[in-house]
C-alpha cells in the first residue's frame, strides 16, 4: 500500500457566491423611489403621493407665473394709456380722454374683506388634511384609534365665500353702470371692467378646484389624494387674495 501524497488529493474547487441582503429580488437593493411617469414605487401597485404632491406643485408655480404675466402686462398697457393722448378728428388736435371713473369703494372694501377670510380658511382646511394625511399611517395600525374626529368645515365655508366674492364683483359692476360708467364710457372704466373681470375668471377657476376637492371627500378617496387637491388649491388661492390686493391697489392709485 503506498503512501497518499497532498498531491493526489483532488481538491474541489469552490466558486464563492454573490452574499445576498435579502432585499428586493435576487439580492439586489432596490433604487429608492423617483415617483417616476406614474407616481408609483417601484416593483409596487401603492402609488407615491409625495412625487404627485411635488409635481403639482410645481405646475402650480408655473400656472402662477403666467397668471402673473397677464396682470404685469395689463399695468404695463393701463399705465402707459393713462399718459397717451388720441387724435380727435372734430378739433384735429390730440387730448387726454382717460376720463375719471367714480368706484363703489365701500363695496370693493367688503369684498376685499371676505376674499381676506376666505383665504384665512383655506389655509385651515389645508393644515388640517396636512394633519390627517400625517396621521394616517398611525390609524391604520391594528388596535391604533384616535377618536371620532369632528372638524370645522374649512373647505365649504372657503367656496360659500369665494362665491360671495363673486357676487360682490358682480354687484360692483352693476353700481358702476348705475352711475353711468360702462365698458365704453372711457378708456379708464375700460381697463377697471378689464383687471376685475380678469381676476374674477381666475378666482372662479380656484372655485372650480374647490369643488373638486369637494368631490374628492365625498368620493371618499384616500386622504393623501386629497391633501394633493387642497393643498395646491390652497396656494392658488392665496395667490389669487393677494393678486386682488394688487388690483384693489392699482386701481386707487390710478383713480
């Protein structure tokens, strides 16, 4: 019997393995998420509220801006219009026919008021379903309760006076005909009609995303779907409040 030499011993040779985390599948770690096309995780059917919230509010910035545009080029044309004489063809000299424009400042104040309180319960409503989307995660924990919640109706008290906002423009503008100035009356009535009819159909369009908020709790969608609608319409809104304030000021100082 002959001795057994280390070199007739086969060694096998051993391939090492990738060690694995356990986490995603086949080891690798999962990217964190992007939110990407779809506002989803990835590899999940659970959609990420957190990049729809950022994208929104991004297209909220650039709605914003061009708002903003319109109004910046409507003082540029009602300033420069105020100094610019026209030809008149009966005297064949050029006058100033900007002309003056008695506004019911009383019922403007008033409506400058309810826009102010309107905006004081929009930013209510959007803390409190900041508050609810924080504290969702916590109430769907087994055995978590917090109570029957019963909260003050932000969001409706927010259109009932954005509409009375409106009524209160349409109000004014009926005054104004009463007293004898129309659209036509004068170039100044003219861009008074056109910054308020402006600021108007742009409010009214915040009321339209109101009611879809609205719509949104009765549908009872998820509370961070509908923390996205308020809180978007909630800086809407409080652009459109200080916008007013803007007009309510260029409008007494060019009077």
């Amino acid at each position: 019997m002959r001795d057994i030499l280390a070199s007739d011993v086969i060694m096998p040779t051993l391939t090492p393995k990738t060690p694995t985390t356990g986490l995603g599948r086949g080891g690798d770690v999962p990217s964190p998420p992007d939110g990407g096309d779809d506002g989803r995780f990835p590899d999940s059917n659970l959609p990420d509220y957190g990049a729809r919230l950022r994208r929104a509010r991004l297209g909220l910035i650039c709605g914003i801006f061009t708002v903003s545009m319109v109004f910046i080029s409507l003082t540029s044309a009602y300033v420069v219009r105020r100094g610019l004489p026209t030809f008149d063809n009966l005297s064949q000299a050029y006058v100033r026919d900007w002309g003056s424009v008695q506004l019911p400042w009383l019922l403007l104040a008033i409506n400058t008021v309810i826009l102010l309180v309107s905006s004081i319960t929009m930013e209510g409503a959007r803390r409190d379903i900041t508050r609810r989307a924080a504290l969702a995660p916590v109430k769907s924990i087994p055995g978590i309760s917090l109570g029957e919640e019963r909260g003050f109706p932000w969001l409706a008290t927010t259109i009932v006076l954005g509409m009375g906002f409106l009524a209160g423009q349409f109000t004014a503008w009926m005054e104004l005909e009463a007293r004898g100035f129309f659209v036509n009356t004068n170039p100044n009535s003219s861009f008074v009609y056109l910054l308020t009819a402006a600021h108007a159909v742009h409010l009214a369009g915040g009321i339209v995303a109101l009611l879809w908020a609205g719509i949104t709790a009765v549908r009872q969608k998820p509370v961070e779907a509908r923390r996205i609608a308020i809180d978007v319409t909630a800086w809407y809104w409080h652009f459109m409040a200080v916008l007013w304030l803007y007009v309510f000021a260029l409008l007494a100082i060019m009077k």
